[in-house]
C-alpha cells in the first residue's frame, strides 16, 4: 500500500511537471516500463479498464507535446521514406483488426472447446490496436523533442537505466543460485517466477537483455575511464547475469552473434577476451551452456519418433520448443492467402490452434505462430509485410552506418545501442516475438527514435549546416 502511494504521487508530480517539460515527461514513461509490468502495480484505477499510473502519465506527456510543440515551431524532420513506411506499417495494423472484429467465428469457437470466455469488442481494441501506438508513441516524442547534448544524455539514460533495474529485478527474483541448476530445471524455474515478480515472459527478457547488454557496453565511448570500470562494466555484468537466469537460448545466441560483429568490425581487441568468458560461463553457469545445447543430444528426446532425428543425435522437436509441429501448417496457410492474409490473431480464427489441439494435444495447440515473420505474413500477406521488412532493414542500415562512423562518439553509441536492439528483436523473432508494438519493445523503439534523430543531425552537418545536438 505504501508503494502504491509513493508511486500515485510520484505520477502527480510527473504529469504535472511534463506540461513544462514534455521531453523529460517521456523519457520517464520509457523508465517506468521497469516496474509498471510488475504483477503488483495496479492496471486499473476503480475498475475502468486501461486507466492506470502509467496511462495517465502518457495522456499528460501527449497532450503537452501536442499543445507545446506549435508553440516552440518545431519542425518534424522524420526521413519521407521513413514517414511513409511507418504509416504503412500503422495502416496494416488497423486493417488487421478491423478485419478481425468483422469476423470472430473462430475466435469464438477456440474459446468456446477451451470452455473460456472470449475477449470483448472493447478489449480486443485495446489491447490489438489502441495499445500498439501507445508503445510507439514514447518513442516518436523522444525523436521529436531530443534536439541538444542534454536532452540526448537524458534519454539514452532513461534507456540504460530501464534496462539495469529489469535486470536487478530478476537477478533478485531468479537468485544467483539458479545458475548452477539444470538448463531444463533453470528453464522451468524461469517460467515460472520471472512473470509472477518481474511481470515480462522470460522470452521477452531475454532478448531484451541480449540486446541491452550491448546498448550499456556502447555507452563506454562516452564516458572516462574510471565510469567505464566503476559503472559501465558492473552494469554489463548484471544484465548479463539476467540474460542467463532466463534460461533463454536465443538470447545467448543472439548476444554472442552481436558481440561477434563488434569486435570484428569496432573492438577487435575484445575478441580475446571470448576463452575466457567461455572459461567462466562453464564454471559459474553451467546451466546456461546445457540449455544452449539442449535438443542436440538424442537422450534429451520426448518427441524422436515424429523428428526421425535420432541417429544424427538432433531432436527437432526440443530444438525448436515443438514449432517444427506449427511452421509447416502456418506456412500451407499463408499459401492459401498469400496477398493479405487473413486479419489479425488469424492462427486461432482460421482454426490452426484448434487443429493444432486436435493433432498433438492441448500443450502443442500453438495460440500463434511463435515466429514474427510468419505471423505478420499470415495476418497481413506478402503485400503487407514487404514495407514493414523494409523498415526494419532500413534502420538496420541506417545503425549500422552510425556505428562504424568514428567521427564522433555519439554516431557510434547511438548506431552500436540501435542495431544491438533491433538486431536482438529481429533474431529473436524467428522463435518469438511479434512485429506488433508491444510493452516488450518499448526500449527497442526509443533507441529507433534517437537513432533516426541522430542520423538526420549527421546529414545536417554532412551539408555543412548547424546541428545543436552535434555541435554542443
């Protein structure tokens, strides 16, 4: 009760203080996603959906930039190419639904063998739609309103610090002991406890931790000597720690992929350091290094005899968490329906999940794809999905062009933090994740929206014009 308090007014005081300053109030939304998740923070105020401390602070901060921002003259300097993608990317979203809500007989019917009451009118707008702005919005302020050295610091930060206090709060909620159970064991254990104290699937923290990690190392070229080992590594060392509690396989893949193309192409000197950490992973998280080989040993098997994968010592099944079993059924589907797809949640409306059910059983009836690229292209077809791989590509370049630009420090924090971000999202996505804006890409977001900001401030002074963020 007395944190609910503390936390009531500190939104007071923030919702109050972003009608003078509307930068700040959005950098401090882009924080609280570490705590708001918990299972412990209200998500609704006297029983009215979606009115909580978080939303209430994003109506003020929204509203005082809409208000304030005419005021100030500021000019939107999204790249066109960028604006047009984002609308389209925005457009399909709200085809999707729409397209949803004219036909929810599946839906029904899943909820219905589940013996479940399906999600309202109101709540499917809620969540499909209305929520998957809101986690973009944060960031596309940020773009709008980061335009010194000060407000940039602020925001990268804001970024950082977000991700430390996730990963302490799983750190304490895993304890360091975890490391030293069994990758199966650590997995469970990780299910289970991560989402009831940190309020983010373990999946989800993974990548962003894998990701994360990177964003704080990046951070080095900014500061001296003595923030980098009093700060800078200490935090990398947590976040690390997080990322291995989760039990996730992508995320170790995924950080070690990323920590490979910077040391090939920035840090070189680093790529000795890789015996040692492999050293030090074996004798202080052995679980990590059983879960990353966990599928590739025949004995581990439970679903061998469908696989036929045995005398290779590969079970397909473990590998992929059963998505071998849903890929190939998504992948006749989107044959079907190549052009738009189907709308959007279509794995459970056009009856794959029941059939799913009706083949391998209640634990192996998919809700959705477990793939992002399949998924999009299952709700929204070929047509939809181009411009929106597009844009990803795109900000990939656009990072990875600022990372190697060593003309100025912020070029490479800003690239390195971005495409760590993207990069983790975008691998995690073939296992996991979803190209619909949700809680879980906030960080990723904000880091797209300093790095568009950035990379437009280069092109200024490239054409020999004045940049206040460059120049201070």
């Amino acid at each position: 009760m007395i944190r609910i308090t503390l936390l009531t007014l500190l939104i007071a005081y923030l919702s109050v203080y972003a009608w003078k300053d509307w930068f700040r109030g959005a950098c401090w939304l882009v924080l609280l996603i570490s705590i708001f998740q918990h299972p412990d923070m209200p998500k609704a105020v006297g029983g009215v959906p979606g009115l909580n401390h978080w939303n209430f602070l994003f109506l003020n901060v929204v509203l005082s930039w809409l208000s304030d921002r005419r005021k100030q003259k500021l000019l939107w300097e999204m790249p066109r190419k960028i604006n047009f993608l984002l609308f389209i990317y925005g457009f399909f979203i709200v085809l999707s639904v729409i397209r949803y809500m004219s036909d929810r007989s599946g839906v029904f019917e899943w909820y219905e063998v589940v013996n479940s009451s399906p999600p309202g009118a109101i709540s499917a707008i809620n969540e499909f739609l209305i929520n998957c702005f809101k986690w973009v919005f944060p960031s596309m302020i940020i773009f709008d309103g980061c335009r010194n050295r000060k407000q940039y610091n602020f925001a990268m930060g804001s970024l950082a610090l977000m991700f430390i206090l996730l990963a302490f709060q799983v750190v304490k909620a895993m304890k360091l002991g975890s490391l030293t159970l069994g990758g199966d064991v650590l997995q469970h254990k990780a299910l289970k406890i991560i989402s009831a104290s940190v309020g983010f699937h373990r999946v989800n923290i993974s990548m962003m931790m894998s990701g994360a990690f990177w964003l704080v190392f990046c951070l080095k070229e900014l500061v001296s000597k003595k923030y980098y080992w009093l700060v800078i590594l200490p935090c990398c060392l947590i976040i690390f720690i997080a990322m291995a509690l989760t039990g996730g396989r992508t995320g170790y893949g995924t950080w070690a992929v990323l920590g490979l193309l910077y040391c090939l192409f920035k840090w070189k000197k680093y790529i000795l350091l890789a015996p040692l950490i492999y050293i030090a992973v074996i004798m202080f998280a052995p679980s990590s290094v059983e879960r990353l080989s966990f599928g590739f040993n025949s004995d581990e098997s439970s679903y061998t005899q469908e696989t036929n994968f045995e005398e290779d010592g590969v079970d397909l099944y473990e590998v992929t968490s059963g998505r071998n079993l849903a890929w190939p059924l998504v992948w006749d589907s989107i044959i079907e329906a190549p052009f738009f797809g189907y709308g959007r949640d279509a794995m459970v409306n056009i009856g794959l999940t029941l059939k799913m059910r009706e083949l391998y059983g209640e634990f192996d009836s998919f809700p959705h794809p477990h793939n992002s690229y399949l998924q999009w292209i299952q709700d929204n077809g070929f047509i939809g999905a181009l411009p929106v791989f597009l844009l990803y590509l795109l900000l990939l370049k656009y990072s990875w062009s600022l990372f190697r630009d060593s003309s100025n420090n912020l070029y490479v924090v800003t690239g390195g933090a971005a495409f760590a971000l993207i990069g983790a999202f975008l691998i995690a996505s073939i296992g996991s994740q979803t190209f619909y804006p949700r809680e879980g890409a906030v960080g990723m977001w904000v880091a797209i929206g300093l790095l568009l900001r950035v990379h437009i401030e280069r092109k200024k002074k490239q054409s020999g014009k004045k940049s206040t963020l460059i120049d201070d």
